[in-house]
C-alpha cells in the first residue's frame, strides 16, 4: 500500500486583498499554521471484484464521505483525462456531474459551505489519479473561511499529495533542525502543484487572483501581481498578531461583491484600486529595507503601520469590512496598535502590527482584551516554507498525523 502526505502553509495578506483580483500587486507571506492531507492507496485488487472506493476523511469538521470507484466512472471520466503532468480547469459539464454526485450524500445543513471544498477534491483528485481507490485524510490548524487561505492550503496540500503518488512530483531533501521527516520539493515540481491548486481554487472561489495557492506552495513573503510573483527578502522579520472575529464569511461572495461595486462605480473604485496598488509596492519596498538599528526598524515599523492603516481604508470602501472587524480595530487602537482585515474579510481574521519593542505584558493585555469579546487570538511566524511533502515509509504518516 502506497503512502504519502503533504502539508501546506496559510497565509496573511500584508497589502491589497480584492485590488488584486483587479490587476493590483498585493504583498502576503506564509505562516506557520498548516493544513496536511495524507493519502493511502488501496489495491486496484478489490477494483477488479467492484468493492472498491474513495474515502475521505475530513477531521476538522469530523466528516467522512466514501464513493464507489464504479459510481466515480460512470459519473466522470467521460472526458478523455490528460494525464497529471499538466492542470487543467473543472469543466461546466464535470462540476454539474460533481454537484449531482455530493447531492447523493446528506451534507448536514450547518456544514453546506464545505461543498465548496469537496467539489475541489473530487474534481483533483479524479483529474490526477483517475477513478483509483483510495483513502485520503485531512486535518488543518487553519480556521476555515476566516482569511488565512484553508482554501488554498486544502487545495495545495491536496495537490500535493496527489502529485507525490502519482510520481510526478517528489521530495528534493529534509527541513534541516526540524526532524519530523518533511521533505521540500523542487521549483519546476512546485510550478505544477500551483497549477493545479489554482484549478481547486476557482472552484472553491469563483474568480480567485492566485495569490492564495500560490503564497501557500511558495511560501516566503511575496508581492504577486497579474500573476507575476516576486520573493520579498526581509531581514527584520514583521510580527503580526492574529485575531479571529470568528464571525463566518465566504471569499466567494465577497469577492463577487467588490466586482459588483466595481462594476456600478468603475471610475471610483478605479481610483480605489489603483491607490491599493501604490500601497502594496511601498509595504513591498519597506519589508526589503534593511534596518540595523533600533531607530530604523522603528521608521520601519510605523511607515507600515500607516500603510495598513491606510489600506483599510480602502477596504471599507470595498464593502468588505464588519462590525466585529471595526470592533478589533477600536480595540487594539486603545493600545496605539494598528490592524487591518486580512483575506477576504466581512468577519474573518484581523491583522494586528506588533512593534519590535512592544513589552509582552502589554501584548498580553491586549490579547487578554480581545478574547474578552470571544474573539480567538493567533501569534504566528511569517514568511516560512510552503510545499512540503513526505513519501511513503517517513515519520509524518503511520495512519495518523504527527
Ligand atoms: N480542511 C478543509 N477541509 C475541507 N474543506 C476545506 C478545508 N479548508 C478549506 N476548505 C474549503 O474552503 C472553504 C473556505 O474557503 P474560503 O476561501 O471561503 O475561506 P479561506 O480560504 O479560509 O479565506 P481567504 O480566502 O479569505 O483566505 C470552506 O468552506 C471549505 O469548502
Ligand atoms: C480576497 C482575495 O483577494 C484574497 C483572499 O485571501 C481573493 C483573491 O485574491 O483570490
Ligand atoms: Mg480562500
């Protein structure tokens, strides 16, 4: 039985969310909270004799799902498949055969947003591997819907590890210090998974920029723009605090309702995007500054802090924020912090600037303030590795995460 798993990273976005669906450059980094997804082959053996499935196991929302191969067949592949070496989009046709194929299961109603997802896997996991059984585990340190990307990292760890066992892409070497048996992969391998994570993208997001998936398989901090990415290199890591409003949203709809405005105001929401544009290339200048003393990482800090602030701005021109997001801000303001909305928005996770010389006693007092609103606070590293993968045999898998 062949084994193998991925994980892949979430993301902030540090500058220029929705602007960037519009052709404007935003600026996000990866963080340190990872969504994995395992995957076991069964024998094609019980195939031949009609027992076989795909079974999925999604621990989060505690959710498993089973389809017979021979349902999978008669369903999908009536296309001619191309193979996994190159990624292609979910026709109309295949995502109408994947919804009649989820309607066949009874989704309870509180979890109907995770249609959106299980149509990504099916349509990945046929596309890569064909109607093959198998069983296929996901776990996730990510909020789901809340701005971090669980899309994209569901998307690309899903990717990633159906590539691995498909043998298109492998392990190039070990995280050094770590020891936990993850290994890196290399750029042309990365290319690939990105490609298709961006597939499961648009089918979970409609009209995605490629930020999200591409962020979660490169890792690293980032400007992206148009589809170009440019690797950010920063010397002074920037320290950000995590709020989760917990306040449920749905990219999708949201960033359908920025395109709406935009479509009824373009002039306006031109301008919108285009300042949007400036901030993110000056927050992207900024984070490459080098700063050796304690006076520059200062300067540093609060031309970004005015950046952020600034963005938000433009948010809420957009539509996109929320009462409990202007909540966070009101709150962390009172301690002279500034925060802006992260992904999406309209709930969701709020980003809040930590300055080098912030004591922990008034961090503390800070987290201490906005969990007392029941919001869930976050402190992460930003900037890490993306892809990371583990092939059969190695310490992360043995039927369970580590
Ligand atoms: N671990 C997971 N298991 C199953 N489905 C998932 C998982 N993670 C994400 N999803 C799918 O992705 C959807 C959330 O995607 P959405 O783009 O709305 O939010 P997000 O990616 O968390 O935030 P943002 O796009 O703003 O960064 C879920 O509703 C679900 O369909
Ligand atoms: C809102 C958005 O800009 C970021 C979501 O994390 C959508 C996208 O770029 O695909
Ligand atoms: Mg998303």
């Amino acid at each position: 039985m062949e084994v193998c798993a991925a994980r892949a990273p979430g993301k902030i976005i540090l500058a220029g969310e929705h602007a960037v669906v519009h052709g404007s450059a935003a600026v996000a980094a990866a963080i340190d909270l990872y969504t994995r997804c395992s995957l076991r082959l069964l024998p094609l053996a019980d195939d031949e004799a009609g027992a076989a499935a795909l079974e999925l196991d999604l621990r989060d929302p505690g959710l498993t799902f089973s389809w017979p191969c021979a349902r999978l067949r008669e369903a999908l592949l009536t296309e001619e498949a191309a193979g996994p070496r190159e990624a292609r989009p979910c026709s109309l046709d295949q995502l109408a055969s994947i919804a009649r194929l989820l309607e066949e299961h009874e989704i309870p109603e509180a979890k109907i947003w995770l249609s959106a997802g299980l149509s990504a896997f099916l349509f990945l996991y046929t596309s890569i591997l064909g109607c093959r059984p198998g069983k296929v585990t996901v776990s996730s340190d990510l909020p789901m819907g809340s701005g971090l990307g669980s899309s994209a990292a569901f998307c690309v760890s899903m990717s990633g590890a159906l590539l691995t066992a498909a043998g298109v892409v492998a392990a190039v070497g070990g995280i050094s210090g770590e020891g936990t048996g993850w290994e890196l992969v290399g750029k042309d391998d990365l290319e690939l998974v990105n490609r298709w994570a961006f597939q499961g993208e648009k089918i979970i997001h409609g009209k995605p920029s490629g930020i999200d998936n591409a962020v979660s398989t490169f890792g690293s901090m980032i400007k992206f723009k148009k589809g170009e990415l440019t690797n950010l290199k920063s010397s002074n890591p920037v320290k950000m605090l995590i709020t989760d409003t917990r306040v449920g949203r749905n990219t999708k709809a949201l960033v359908a309702g920025v395109s709406e405005r935009a479509s009824r105001h373009s002039d306006a929401m031109a301008a919108v995007f285009n300042a949007v544009n400036s901030i993110s290339e000056e927050v992207s200048s900024i984070v490459e500054l080098a700063a050796n003393d304690e006076i520059a990482i200062t300067s540093k800090e609060e031309k970004l802090a005015e950046l952020m602030e600034m963005n938000q701005g433009l948010l809420q021109c957009m539509g996109v924020s929320h009462s409990s997001i202007e909540t966070v801000l009101r709150t962390t303001l009172k301690f002279n912090l500034v925060s802006k909305l992260t992904g999406a928005g309209g709930g969701g996770c709020v980003l809040t600037l930590i300055p080098t010389l912030l004591s922990n006693l008034v961090l503390e007092k800070v987290i201490a303030e906005l969990e007392s609103h029941s919001f869930r606070c976050f402190k992460v590293e930003v900037g890490g590795q993306g892809l990371q993968v583990c092939q059969g045999g190695c310490s992360c898998f043995n039927g369970d995460f580590v």
